[in-house]
C-alpha cells in the first residue's frame, strides 16, 4: 500500500488505498490500484495524467457512480466531510450527489435532457435537494443562469439552441445550483474551442471563490493546471506516481513521468525539430507490469524498479513521488 499523502490544510476528501477493477469476459482490468489522497477545503487539485490513468474512474468511485457490472470497488475507503461514502446506500448517495458533491462532464451534450428547457434542468436538482416550491426553484434557476453568464430570458430555451460554450456554462450551472463543498470537473473544456475554454475556465474559477468549493478538475492539459489549480496529483497506470504544489511541482518534478509530461510540452524557445517524447506506450491495465508500472519506459530504472511498488517518498515538504530514486536526490527537470 501506498503510503497517505498528507497535506495540512484541513481536508474535506480522503481517499484511502482505493481500488475499482473492471471483470470483463476478457480479463480484469486494474483501473485504480491502491489510491491515496487528499484534497483540502478550498483547494482546487489537478488530477493530470493520459487517458487510461484511472482518473475518470476515480471520480466515478467518489461519486459511487462505477457501472456494476463489470465494475466493482475492491477496497479502500472514501472519507467525505467524515463519513465514508463506500459504506452509504444508494438513496443516501443520491442526496448527497449534487448537494455536497457535484461533478461537471466534459460532453454537455450527455449531461443535458434535449427535450427540456434548461431552467427546468437547474430547477430540477433545486428541488431535489431544498425545500422549496415549484416558483421558486424556477426563480433560483434563473439566478443561476445569470451567474455564469446567461441572460434570464433564455431560460426557457432548449440545450439545442445553446452554443457548446453555453451548454457548458448550463452544466455548471446545474452543478453549483445547490451550493454543494466538492465539485468534480471532468475535462470540463475537451469539446469547447480555445478562446471558450478560457472563458468557462475563468468563469469556473471566479464561481468557485464564490461558492468556497473545492474542486477536482480533472485534465491532461497542464497549462489548465498551471492557471486553476493549487496542489497537482500526475496518474499513472492507475496510480497517482507525484503529488506537489503547483508551484513546486513545475519548477522541480521528480518522478520521470512527470519530468516527461514537461520535456513533451513544445518550448517556443527552443528551436527544435521534433519534441521530446516518452518512449512506449501505456500499460495494458489488464496486464500491468510487476512494481512500478512506469518502469519499462523509464530511463532512471533500476532492476528494484521491476519487482516492487514504490511508496510515495516525501523528498520536500508537501512535495511527494513514488520513485525513491529520484525523490532521493532532486534535480528538477532532465
């Protein structure tokens, strides 16, 4: 097991050695392996690594939203505000599911009902969750869309007649109409175009000093890290392999996917033909390397590497990598 990422401010989430596999006619696959974190009240946490990694599948198990079958979460806890999630039943998830936690999809277009007018959709959760009568909850939703920047008269529209820009600000909306502590944005801005991804970006940071959430956003793009987020976790194979303050993380990565994430960002700089790249490919999760997943691609391995996990090594305050190699002796980027 992995050892806990502490971090000291107070924390409104902790994960505990999760694991969720997928048991498919195929095989298994290792989704999330033996996962711990934290995320501190207020804090906004990068979860960055490729497709595959496990991050969407570790926000689906924090939401109690693995689709089983073929997923099940084998172990682990998942503290919330002090409870454990793993251990409620499903109609104490469900108010707790956009009351206190909250997660935005990276397609709007599956999040929303097409034959409903999106007033009526934010409406919805109000109900749901507070007691209020039908006006009301309507009036609420009307707020709500002016909030993230939509006129009240195009309440009564349908999701069709909004831009992809605006069909994300009506799923924040959605998200943040009950005021819930976590919100969990799942690559909020793959299907939005550059100039409207900055703008739901700044409108999701500005809504989230608003409502003094905290937030998971979930992304492989690290120049959205750089911009919203206040403490990083890179995933690996299913497994987060460094976790830092943004800060510290982009002027001293330690663990050598990391340091590959950054030498694979182009430098306008540097004038180069060809970008670095990290060799391989990602694992198979259903048939994972023994010990570190990363050592078959990694230029630092030392024969220890293959045979057993490494736990996460605390080389500078706050700052945590699960390579003792280079967590031992830091030296930034190479």
């Amino acid at each position: 097991m992995d050892k806990a990422i502490e971090i000291k401010s107070e924390s409104i989430l902790e994960i505990q050695d999760l694991t969720i596999q997928y048991i498919t006619e195929e095989g298994t696959v290792h989704a999330v392996g033996g996962l711990n974190l934290r995320v501190g009240r207020g804090e906004t946490l990068g979860f960055v690594g490729e497709t595959g990694a496990g991050k969407t599948t570790t926000a689906l198990g924090i939401m109690r939203l693995i689709p089983s079958p073929p997923g099940v979460i084998k172990s682990g806890r998942v503290i919330f505000d002090g409870q454990n999630l793993l251990d409620k039943g499903e109609s104490e998830m469900r108010a707790i599911r956009g009351a206190k936690i909250a997660m935005i999809f990276q397609d709007p277009m599956t999040s929303l009902n097409p034959v409903m007018t999106v007033d009526r959709q934010i409406a919805e959760m109000i109900k749901l969750h507070k007691n209020v009568s039908e006006t009301e909850s309507l009036k609420l939703a009307g707020d709500m869309l002016e909030l993230v920047g939509i006129r009240r008269e195009r309440m009564h529209d349908y999701p069709h007649q909004f831009s992809g820009g605006m069909k994300q600000r009506v799923v924040i909306a959605i998200a943040l109409a009950c005021d819930p502590a976590l919100l969990i944005a799942d690559e909020p801005t793959t299907a939005l175009d550059v100039t409207i991804q900055a703008q739901v970006l700044e409108l999701m940071k500005n809504l989230k000093k608003h409502f003094g959430s905290s937030m998971i956003l979930i992304t492989h793009d690290l120049g959205i890290v750089a911009d919203i987020c206040d403490k990083v976790a890179i995933m690996y194979a299913g497994r987060v392999v460094e976790y830092a303050d943004k800060r510290a993380l982009f002027t001293k990565p330690m663990h050598p996917y990391t340091i590959g994430l950054f030498n694979s960002v182009p430098d306008l700089d540097d004038d180069r033909d060809e970008l670095n790249v990290i060799p391989g490919l990602m694992p198979d999760p259903m048939d994972l390397p023994t010990g570190c997943a990363f050592h078959p691609r990694c230029n630092f391995a030392l024969p220890e590497c293959s045979a057993n996990y490494p736990s996460m090594v605390e080389a500078e305050p706050g700052h945590f990598a699960a390579c003792p190699v280079r967590a031992a002796a830091p030296e930034g980027r190479s």
